[in-house]
C-alpha cells in the first residue's frame, strides 16, 4: 500500500471516527433532555445497526432510595414487551412440529369451554380471540398478589368473550397467558425453564429471568410514576406462576444480543420471523388492529416514512423498535411506567431518525425544501369539513373509513382534524415502488403536514393511494 492510500485511509478513518462521536454526542444530549422533561429517574438505551452494537449507554438513577446509578447491566421489568419472546417461543415450537398454528388451543389445554374449541394458537398470538384485555382476581376490591396458573385459568374462564374468534381484534393479557400455558405443555418445560434453556443460555443473556418477586435480583431497576407533581413508587408487586404476558426481566446488553441473534436467524428461521411480521386479518378479510395499529405475532406493526418496522412496548417504560428491512433496532428501557408520560416508543423513533435521515420526523427536515400540492391541501381541507358534517367517506378508502366510524367522537376531537386554522406541508415521500398498504390499499404517496391552531400544532402523515384517496393517518410524536 503506498503512503498516499494509507494517509486516505487514515483521513476517512478519522472522519468516521468524529461522525460517530458526534452521533453518540446527539443522541446523549437528546436523551438527558427527554429525561428532564418527562421526569424520567433512569434510561438505558441500545442501537443496533448491520448485526452490531453501535451505541449502548446507560443514564440517570437507578433506585431512588440508594442513589445507585442505572448501568448497562441494570435489570429492567420489561412488561409486555415480553410479548414478543412468548411468541417467539411459540415459533421456535412450531418449527419443531410440536405446535400447529390453525391448532384449536383445546389440543393443548385441557377442559376448556366448548366456545373455545374455534379459537386457535394464531387467534392468541393475534389479539383475535376474543379475551378482554386485563383479567385479574380481587379480593376485598385489592388483587391479590399470589396467583397460580391454575386460578388465573379460572378466572379467566369465569369472563365472557368479546366477540367470536377472528371476528375482532382486542388487545388482550389473557391470550399470552394461554400461549404461556400451551409453551409448558408442548414443550415439557415451566416456561421459565424453556426461555432459559432455548433463549437466555444460549445467546448469553446471563441476566434475563422470568419474574420472581422473592429472589434477590442483583442490579434490580426500582420502578416509578409520576403523580402529584412527583415520583413515587410503582407497585407491581403481584407475582403470577406463569407470567408469560408481562413477566420477563432483563438488561440491556442482554436484548442487544437477542436483536442481533433475531437478525441472523438463529432463534426461528427468516420464514417464521415472516410470519411474526406479516399483519394478521380478520374473517372478514379486513386487517385486525389493536389501538389502531396492526398486530403480527407478538409484535407491532407500522412503518416510518414507507419503511416496515415491527415494535413492542411494555407498560414500565420499555420500547424495542425493530426496522425490518433497514436492518437497525432502537431499544429503550426505562424505570417511569408510560401512564407517566415516559413515552419510550417515541425516544426509540427519534432515535433512529438520528440514526438514519430516511427514519427522521419530517419537523428534522427543512420545510423550504418542500413543494407543496395544492390538490393534496384541497384534499386534507376538504376532509376536514366534511368530518365535521360526519360523512367523509367519499375521500377515504372503505376500510379506512369503516375503521373511523369505529372510533368514539371525543377520540376524533382530541386529533385536532376538524379544527385547525392552518396547514403547513413539511414533507412528502413518494413509496409506490416499496409495495406499502394501509388497511389493504396499496399506498402511493405520503405527505406530511402540521395541522395549526393558534398554539396548538399537530405533525400527521397522510396515506394516499394513487386514486388520492386517504388509506390512512398517522400523528407524528413530536
């Protein structure tokens, strides 16, 4: 190699070098600001691009009461973000013949009502059997902290269904209870027992565990809320013998090293991953959605921009934001619950759109750049005037507008689409080439616009087919 090659070489060395530091730099200060302003105690944070850990950091407090500090092997409770590892384990099983997905769950479980007889594994893993979302024993208006499967299976038998499997979609803890109850069955394990012999041990996630409220956890992140103006303790003090809808812990350095394991198929193969990642649909052919959004296997679906992500999130501040095509996941875990503003889900998007310019807010991009559409202005205006007389449908595909007239009034009001003053185009991503669709229609373009009033400024990305009919319609989290 002459000189003149190694001085480049060491030139772009140095550049990269300075990039990445300036990244970190951005994402720190980003994330000592969020903390400060949602009252956050302790983050730990994990970036991980083309199967490598490009940033991993820890701030803040741990525990409150000892002054100890959050570190990269602080163990959080990640609550329902154990979603994704029971579903997982339900396709490690699948692949080894001892599951079957269209399987009625009364091949597994035993003396189940005869209504349970048409509900199958993909109905759980889908939020489309029928459970309602949270079933929990009480006893003198307190629950009770100490409950066995079998009395969580009571108790869970004692509550009707919602509706027929696969004719709705309600997100529901139950249903994950069950794949934790077909897991021990099929496999022979406790499911504890099978998440570390199938998945902790072998991917050398030496800290995770399955809740146990007694054992001394080394490292144990206090969580928190925030009520009155100030923190206090969370209380999570139940303890359920088989937690497989909210009951793992873990660090993490220990879910980097999942992600990557998911990214090079050596948990299920990229097929089942497929599986996980493809939005299920009802019998009626529509999409099933849980809070709007639409559900795989144990994940979230959505995309930023045209661009297919899957995420979970948990109830005590913890995020996991997987990119499925753009090979980068954005962890985030904290110790405030999000009925406290935490908001994780909206760090680990910002996050990657520092990451990644194709995955940022379009408010990061600059809005003189932008050339607005006047038969798209035309078409937002008109959108909103006729939702205020209650009949937009002829703007809206038919999915999209079934899906409104599910939602209740004061939900529409509060999303600020009927009265806004001003409207400002800040973006536009033109993704017919990525094949992208919003309740079954092919999407075209998405455009970006802030919806004004006085004060009161809301980001949106309008979904629009090539008829510029609106499929769909996403806020930003600013």
């Amino acid at each position: 190699m002459n000189i003149r090659k190694l001085r480049i070489l060491l030139i772009l060395s140095i550049l990269m070098c300075e990039t990445v530091s300036a990244q970190d730099k951005e994402i720190s200060n980003y994330i000592e600001k969020v903390m400060n302003d949602r009252n956050i105690p302790g983050v730990s944070i994990a970036v991980v691009q083309d199967q490598k850990i490009t940033f991993m950091k820890s701030f803040g407090i741990a525990n409150l009461e000892t002054n100890s500090l959050v570190t990269n092997e602080s163990v959080f409770q990640l609550a329902s973000l154990t979603k994704p590892f029971t579903a997982l384990c339900i396709m490690k099983l699948v692949e080894q013949g001892k599951i079957g997905l269209q399987n009625s769950i009364t091949s597994y479980i035993d003396s189940l009502p005869e209504a349970y007889k048409m509900i199958t594994v993909h109905h759980l893993l889908t939020h489309t059997a029928g459970f309602p979302d949270q079933v929990n024993l009480v006893y003198d208006n307190s629950p009770v902290m100490d409950i066995s499967t079998k009395k969580q299976l009571e108790i869970i038998l004692n509550e009707p269904l919602l509706f027929p499997a696969g004719e709705g979609c309600s997100y529901a803890d139950p249903g994950y209870f069950l794949l934790g109850m077909i897991i021990e069955k099929a496999s022979g394990l406790k499911y504890k027992d099978y998440l570390k012999q199938e998945i902790f041990e072998p991917f050398g996630m030496e800290h995770s565990l399955v809740e146990e409220r007694w054992a001394i956890i080394k490292n144990r992140v206090a969580p928190y809320k925030y009520a009155n103006n100030k923190i206090i303790n969370g209380r999570r003090d139940y303890q359920h013998e088989l937690p497989s809808h909210y009951g793992i812990l873990s660090t993490i350095t220990d879910l980097a090293k999942w992600e990557i394991a998911l990214r090079d198929n050596s948990i299920v193969s990229s097929s089942s991953l497929e599986k996980m990642w493809t939005p299920a649909v009802l019998n009626s052919g529509s999409d099933a959605l849980t809070w709007g959004a639409n559900y795989g296997y144990g994940w979230i679906l959505g995309d930023v921009r045209g661009h297919k992500y899957a995420e979970h999130g948990g109830f005590t501040g913890t995020h996991d934001l997987h990119f499925i095509n753009k090979n980068l996941s954005v962890i985030v875990l904290t110790n405030l619950d999000v009925m406290s503003n935490s908001d994780p889900r909206s760090i680990a998007h910002y996050i990657a759109g520092l990451v990644d310019s194709e995955l940022a807010i379009p408010l990061l991009n600059s809005p003189d750049s932008v050339k607005n559409d006047s038969d798209i202005q035309k078409l937002i205006v008109s959108f909103s005037q006729e939702l205020n007389n209650g009949s937009p449908d002829t703007l809206l595909t038919k999915q999209f507008s079934s899906f409104l007239k599910t939602l209740p009034p004061p939900v529409i009001d509060r999303t600020g689409w009927k009265s806004f003053k001003e409207l400002k185009c800040i973006g536009m991503d033109e993704i017919e080439s990525k094949g992208l669709t919003k309740l079954g229609e092919k999407v075209k373009t998405i455009w970006h616009y802030q919806l004004i009033d006085g004060n009161n400024i809301s980001s949106y990305a309008f979904y629009l087919t090539d008829k510029k009919k609106i499929a769909g319609i996403t806020k930003w989290k600013e």
